[in-house]
C-alpha cells in the first residue's frame, strides 16, 4: 500500500493536526509516513517496532518528507510501551500476528496510553480465519469488543479498501478513550 492511500484509509479516524501518535508495530513506515502527514508539522509520531532494522529503513525518508516528527522507538508493543498522554495510536497489520488470548491484554495496555478523549486506530484484514500471513484475524465485531472491553467507546469503521491479497478487504476502525 502507498503512503497516500494509507493516509486515506485511516485520515477519517486523526480528527485534527498536531498531537503525539503511535504507529505501534510500525516496519518500514507506511502508516508511519500517512500519520505524519496527516498530522502536520505540529505533530510527533513515535515509530514502535521490536525490529530495529525496519526502523533504520525508516528513518532517513521520515526525516526528508512532510508533516510531523518521526521519533523511532525499538520496543516490542506486546509489552511496557513507556508512552502514555497519546492523542492517538495506529495499529495496521500488526494485531493480527498476536494469539488470540492475549490479545485482550494488548488492547488495554495501549488503551492505557492513551489521554482521555485519545483515539485507537485499528487497521485490519477483514476475515475471520486465520492463514500464515494473517494467523490471528481481528475482524470489525472482534476489535469492537476488544475496545468495549479495553474501556474504550463503541469502535466504529472509517476506511475499508479491497485487499491486493485476496478476496478480504482491509478495514480501519477508531474506538475512542472516554474523556
């Protein structure tokens, strides 16, 4: 996916410029890259990923493109994110590689980071089993009760997009912390 069509998928759900976001399990930045745009310059946007490798590939095209800060973090999302006070948090294509059981625990850990009335951004194939690429689905009905769970508001869909792997489409969906 290009930069300028993850931004379109997930724009919708960053209701305004500037702020501090996430893109946990970040790679080589694609969501990464779409935040900071939307965000602007005011912006800082903390790349989190276990692999520092993604991150280094990274960090020479966020230094040179638009939009906000890119601040890389090389941390695994599964535990302590050591960010708290976020207006916001991307996961894409990352919550899906975490088992099933634990991914309650997940969600409510970035849930924590998150300042009242901060936005969780899911970006997710739409299927409801699992396959080697995707082996733990998070499908709409699951993130919603995921988040319900977490404490956060009711999850609700702002993008979805036909996947290039499939027949399964991609979706985004925000849940919101209550303020």
């Amino acid at each position: 996916m290009e930069t300028s069509e993850a931004a379109t998928l997930i724009g919708p759900a960053v209701a305004a410029a500037g702020g501090a976001w996430a893109d946990l399990g970040a790679g080589t930045g694609t969501f990464t890259l779409a935040l900071a745009r939307l965000l602007g310059p005011g912006g800082t946007v903390y790349a989190v990923d276990k692999d520092h490798g993604a991150l280094s590939r990274l960090a020479p095209t966020a230094r040179t493109g638009p939009g906000a800060g890119v601040v890389p973090v090389v941390a695994d999302f599964r535990g302590d994110l050591a960010l708290s006070g976020l207006d916001g948090v991307v996961m894409a294509n990352a919550l899906h590689f975490v088992p099933a059981d634990d991914q309650p625990a997940v969600v409510a850990t970035v849930a924590r980071s998150l300042r009242p009335g901060g936005a969780f951004v899911l970006v997710e194939y739409d299927q409801g089993r699992g396959s080697p690429w995707v082996p733990h689905p998070v499908p709409p009905a699951r993130f919603a009760a995921l988040a319900r769970d977490a404490g956060l508001g009711e999850a609700r869909e702002v993008g979805r997009r036909p996947s290039r792997y499939g027949p399964k489409d991609i979706y985004a969906a925000v849940a919101v912390e209550p303020a």
